[in-house]
C-alpha cells in the first residue's frame, strides 16, 4: 500500500515489485556494484526494442543527451533546434557541447515541434515524443539534418506496430524516479550509427587509459542497471495500465477540455494524461479543486520553463507554448495507482 503525502493521492509514484528488490540486491551479494555485466544486459535489452544498434548506459538522461550531441559530432558553434516546450535539459545539453540552441515553437495539436518552423541552417533537431505521442520524423527527414529523438516518454510504445520504429540517427532515454521504468537515476544512448555509440563508450569513463585524452566519468552502476532492467520486464504491463487510466480519465472529461491528438494511440505509451482547458482560470479552479479533494496534480511545463523564457527571447514569438503553459494540467497516471484512487479521481473530475 502506497501512502501519499498527507493523505494525498500523488501525481506520481514508483513501482517497486518484490523481484525489483532481489535483482538489486543480488548485485549487492555479488560483489561487483559498479558497472559492469548488469549494464551491459541492459544495454542489450535496449537493442533488442529498437531491434539492433548498439546502446550505452549513462548516469542520467541530461548526459544521454549531450552524449547524443557528441557522438554525432555536434561541438562548438553548431545549431541545435529543439522544442522550446520541454525539459530544460535539452537546454542544458546543448549549452555542454558548446552548441547554439534554437529554440522552436510546438503545434497546438500534439504538443510536438513544429517542424515547419526548424531553420535550415541548423544541423541537428532534438524532437521529443511529448507525454508519449510520437513525432512523425519523416517531415525532419526532408530537410537533411540529424535527428535525435528523445524518448523519455514514449519508452515502450511503438509508433505503429508494422513500421520501423524510428528513423533517428540517435535515441535517448531517463531513468530518473519518476519516468516510466526507472533506476533512481540513469540514462541511454542507442544509435546504429557504431561510430557514434563508440565515442560515447570512449567518453563515458576517463579511468586505466593509456593515452590520455579529455574524458569524463558519465558511467552508471550495475545497481542502477539491475533495477532498470528487472521493470524492464513489465513494460507492457506497464503500458496497459497506463492506457486504462487515460481511458476513464478520457470518459469524464470535465467540458470544454481537451488531450492532445493520437494521445490514444493502441500502440502507444501514455507518459501524462495532460488536459486542456480553455482558458488559465478553468484551469487554475481544477488544480484547486482536484487538491480539495486530495488528488495532486502538477503544471506539466510552466511558463518559466519555457527554453524560450530562460534564454531571455520574447515570448511573443512562441505563442502555442505559452499557451500550453497557461492553460494544461497534468493528472496522476502510474501503474501502482489503485483502482479506488483511480474512481476517486473520476468522481472527483465528473463533480467539477
Ligand atoms: C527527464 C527528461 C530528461 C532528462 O533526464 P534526467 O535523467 O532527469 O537527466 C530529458 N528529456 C525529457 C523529455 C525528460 O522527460
């Protein structure tokens, strides 16, 4: 039994099984806790869903990303488009490498990059499946560039099950607390690109070289990997319940509400069931309403966040973001959510 803060039912919360326990402390018994035969399975496991490739597993998703950036080569000078609605640590990756960060727009739709707002001059694009709908990479493929896709979201999900699952010249994922499989922290690199996945392993870990050359230590332990890799094997469960959740929360949505488009996708991970509402104050009443009546919800991406805001560019230039900002809201969707939690919150949402 899960206990929220207070009583609260919160907006997210691990799932830790009884097998999670004893794949993490059997590396603890074996003696060898740093990486090592565990990463490398877990590695594997992340060639086997994209179905080839090679992987490498990181101390978080931030480094995944500048990792990503490096190993495509993207250094000083060089121009980054990303979505200026999502994780600053986009933004922050960029800023490593040395790079430019562009910052674009998202569609009102689906929440994704607008692609017909990426300049040409830019030489790579970092897309992000939002809350877990999957960007068509197809209208990037058009404009030569690189493309990495970030996945933190859709871990799990395929974009349609008779399709080659990405046309990306490189992924990554987190496995922060709150992500849908998680090792407390971690992150990956998969690529096919061999050359790419072996500058990262280079990079990754500076110790017993023999020439000597800038590295760091982005290296995650084999307890880490074990965890990760043992909710691994629940990911279509995971996946299921996810889906049921979004379904009744999709069955009471309170009027005037909206998800985003292909949320609903069969194939596909549901990372957030996030709602629209017409305007700031609707949204602001059911935040508050929501925690009367103990359910915690969050403000996916509030404005502040914006890449646009941080970088200090006038936020008239992104109007779609900064209405999502404004306007959404974020419900509680994890698989250890109960079912009487569950109906609490419907009849919480149908009362509004
Ligand atoms: C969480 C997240 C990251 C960063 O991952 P960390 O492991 O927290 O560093 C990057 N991109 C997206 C879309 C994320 O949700």
């Amino acid at each position: 039994m899960k206990i929220g803060l207070a009583g609260m039912i919160p907006h997210n919360s691990t799932w830790i099984t009884a097998e999670d326990r004893e794949a993490v402390d059997s590396v603890l018994r074996s003696g060898w806790i740093a990486q090592g035969g565990k990463v490398r399975d877990l590695e594997s496991a992340f060639n086997l869903i994209n179905d080839g490739g090679e992987s490498c597993f990181l101390s978080s998703g931030t480094a995944a990303l500048a990792m990503a950036l490096r190993g495509l080569n993207i250094a000083s000078g060089m121009k980054v488009a990303l979505p200026t609605y999502a994780c600053s640590a986009l933004l922050n990756a960029v800023y490593w490498v040395g790079a430019i960060p562009v910052p674009i727009d998202v569609r009102r739709e689906d929440f994704i990059l607008n692609h017909e707002e990426v300049p040409s001059d830019v030489d790579v694009v970092i897309v992000v499946n939002m809350f877990g709908v999957f960007a068509e990479l197809n209208e990037f493929r058009k404009k030569d560039l690189k493309i990495i896709e970030d996945c933190c979201h859709s871990l799990g999900g395929r974009r349609k099950s008779d399709y080659k699952n990405t046309e990306a010249d490189a992924l990554i994922y987190s496995f922060y607390a709150t992500k849908i499989i998680s090792g407390g922290q971690g992150g990956l690199v998969w690529s096919r690109n061999r050359e790419c996945i072996s500058r990262i392993q280079d990079y990754r870990q500076f110790d017993c070289r023999i020439d000597f050359e800038p590295r760091f230590n982005f290296q995650n332990t084999d307890i880490h990997a074990a965890l990760a890799f043992s909710q691994l094997s629940r990911l279509e469960e995971i996946r299921i319940r996810r889906a049921q959740i979004a379904e009744r929360y999709l069955s009471v949505l309170p009027e005037g509400f909206s998800i985003q488009s292909k949320l609903m996708n069969p194939d596909g991970m549901i990372y957030r069931f996030v709602i629209s509402a017409p305007s700031s104050s609707v949204r602001d009443t059911l935040f508050a309403h929501l925690l009367s009546w103990g359910i915690q919800c969050i403000i996916p991406v509030e404005r502040y966040e914006l890449l646009h805001r941080y970088m200090g560019i006038n936020p008239g230039l992104f109007p779609v973001a900064e209405e999502l900002a404004g306007t959404t809201i974020s419900l509680p969707i994890y698989p250890s959510l109960a079912d009487c939690e569950l109906d609490l919150i419907c009849t919480a949402l149908r009362a509004f």
